[in-house]
C-alpha cells in the first residue's frame, strides 16, 4: 500500500513538472520566434521618434538631482 501511494505522489510531482515544462517551452518558443524575425534578411529596425527636450523647464535654470549640503548648517 505505502508503495502505492509513493507511485502516486512522484506520478502528481511529475505532471507538475511537465506542466512547468511546457509553460516554458512555449515561452522559449516564442523567444525564438522573436529572434528569427530580427535575424530575418529582410528586417528593418524602425527608427524611434524622440521627443525634443523642452527648452528651460525651469525658470532658475538650476540642476537636476539633489542639492548640496549647505556648510552652513554643518
């Protein structure tokens, strides 16, 4: 019996596995897929729109980022 049920546990455990196998498989499919189509001869990259930085965000023209410490208040 204690047999029997070892059989059943590691049968469960396997289609577990093979389900997280085929999840995956479908995932590197698609990579794949992906990768033919960059690889293709006859791929052309599309060339990104870039938006022009905007001219004096701010009015002070200070930097971005943080601050200085002041040395005053060392």
């Amino acid at each position: 019996m204690n047999k029997l049920q070892q059989l059943l546990k590691s049968a469960e455990d396997n289609q577990l596995v093979l389900g997280q196998v085929r999840k995956s498989m479908e995932k590197v499919r698609t990579a794949l897929d992906e990768l033919s189509s960059l690889l293709d001869p006859a791929y052309k990259p599309e060339r990104k729109e870039r938006k022009p930085r905007a001219a004096g965000t701010s009015a002070t023209g200070a930097r971005r980022g943080r601050p200085k410490k002041d040395q005053s208040a060392a």
